[in-house]
C-alpha cells in the first residue's frame, strides 16, 4: 500500500521522454516566478496578502463561467481577476474597509465558481485543474495568454516602481510629499488581479498565496533591503514552480502539492536563518 502511494507521489519511469515534452511548462513556470516574486513583494509590503486570495476567488468563478459557455479559460479569468481587483481598489481604500469587502467577495464568488462548475458536463479533470492546476500540458494558445500578461504586469510595475516603492515602505510620507497615492494602489490591484489571473493556471485558485505570497515572505525573512528581497522572492518563488513541475512529470497527482510544498520548505528555512540571526543578536557577547 505505502509503496503504491509512493509510486503515485514520485515516478521517474520514462521521465526523460517525459521532460521533452514539457518545455513549454517550463517556461511558463520561470516567467510566472518572475512575476509572482517580483509583484509579491508589493503585496507584502502593502500588506495585500489576504487580497490575493478574495481576487483568486472570483478569477475562478471567471474561469468556471468561461468553462461553462465554451470561451477561452484564460480570458475568463483574467476578467474575474480584474473585477475583484476594481472593487477592492474602488471600495477598499483603508485596511479595515479593503477587508470587509474581501470577506464579502470571497464566498461570494467561491460560490459562483461551485455553481458554474456545477453546471459543467465536460471532463471532470478540467473543473479539478481550476482549483489545483494543471500546468503539465501548456499549450501556444496557453502561453500566448501567460507570457502577454505576465509582459503587461512587468511593464505596468516599472512605469510605476519607484513612486509605488515609495508608497508601499511609506504612504503618508508619500502622500505628503505629493505622490499619486490613491491612483498607485488602484493601477497595482489591477496588475495584482493579471498576476493572479496568471499565477491560477500553475496552482489553482485555492494556494494561489503559494505562488505571489510565500517567497516574498520568505525573502523578508533574511534580508530588509527591498532590492535583495525582490531578487530572493524571484529566485524562491521560480525555483518552487519549475521545481514542482520536475517533480510532478512522473506522477498522478497535481502540480500544487510539489509548488506550495517547495514554497513552504524554503519559507521554514528562512524562518530558521532570521531567527537564529535575531538570537544572535539578542545574546551577549563572551566575557560581557
């Protein structure tokens, strides 16, 4: 039994053949590493992170409606993504507004994405694939989509980044010194929402946070410059998606588990150098 479920976790027969057919999977997952480091950064800075997962609730249910009708998957959950990213930004502008109106999207479009799902009489593991990913097979049409995106959030980030730099380490002075601080946080909820739009494709809707939260925590863990924090949260959150992808070509399960159990062994290990670095410092020195 234990060695059935082992062969189903990790299977390495004909993996070679295997690789060659996934490059397309490869690439995807570097590029969305990239935009998951980089944008993750900002959602931890801007403390967002409970943002990311009221927007991937409605990018499910966008993608769950485009599944039931027949239209591109992508596009309908980009247009969820986006939505959910105009009503936080419109409606949420104090934290404790934002959220209130994430508490109330949240179930709101879980329960949509359920009832369009609901209503599919397609293959069951393309409703599976929503919720837990299904980066495997990527295909041109997929990765047009991906990459677009994913060029559209970077670009958007750079026309933007010092000012929203500036107010994401401090928005007060920020807004005193004159800088756009309302128009920055609704240009970033709308390139958040592409972002999660895209990160879905490699995780799902449910551990979207694994993909645009985890690495840049983990970054934040061992360093406080935003420079080495960007870079760390890229080199986490690429190594955490290509690494699940490696390791879920030989077997039945989903990509998730692997990405969020890579993301979530490199944050503990962050959290361990952070605190014993702390302990460090706190202890005095011999013969004090």
């Amino acid at each position: 039994m234990t060695s059935d479920i082992w062969q189903q976790i990790f299977n390495y027969d004909n993996y070679g053949e295997l690789l060659s057919l996934v490059q397309n999977s490869l690439i995807a997952g570097a590029v969305l590493g990239l935009v998951g480091g980089v944008i993750g950064t900002f959602v931890m800075m801007r403390d967002l992170a409970f943002a990311v997962h009221g927007i991937a609730e409605l990018s499910f249910a966008g993608a769950s409606a485009a599944l039931l009708i027949g239209v591109n998957v992508a596009a309908g959950s980009l247009a969820g993504s986006v939505l959910a990213a105009v009503i936080i930004g419109a409606l949420g502008v104090r934290a404790r507004d934002r959220n209130s109106v994430i508490g109330v999207l949240m179930p709101f479009g879980l329960g949509l994405g359920v009832l369009f799902l609901a209503l599919y009489k397609g293959r069951a593991a393309n409703k599976f694939g929503l919720l837990t990913g299904q980066i495997v097979a990527v295909d041109t049409v997929q990765m047009s989509w991906l990459v677009g995106t994913s060029a559209v959030v970077l670009l958007g980030l750079a026309a933007v980044w010092r000012p929203l730099m500036f107010a994401s380490l401090d928005p007060e002075v920020a807004a005193a010194r004159g800088v756009p601080v309302r128009a920055l946080s609704s240009v970033f909820m709308v390139l958040l929402g592409l972002s999660v739009a895209v990160a879905i494709q490699v995780v799902g809707a449910l551990l979207v946070l694994a993909l645009l939260v985890t690495p840049a925590a983990a970054a934040m863990r061992v360093t406080a410059s935003p420079a080495r924090v960007i870079l760390l949260s890229v080199l986490f959150a690429v190594t955490s998606v290509v690494g699940g992808i490696m390791l879920a070509l030989g077997s039945s399960i989903p990509i998730s588990p692997y990405v969020t159990t890579i993301s979530f062994t490199l944050y503990l290990g962050c959290r361990g150098i952070g605190g014993s670095r702390a302990t460090r410092r706190v202890l005095p020195a011999p013969g004090s």
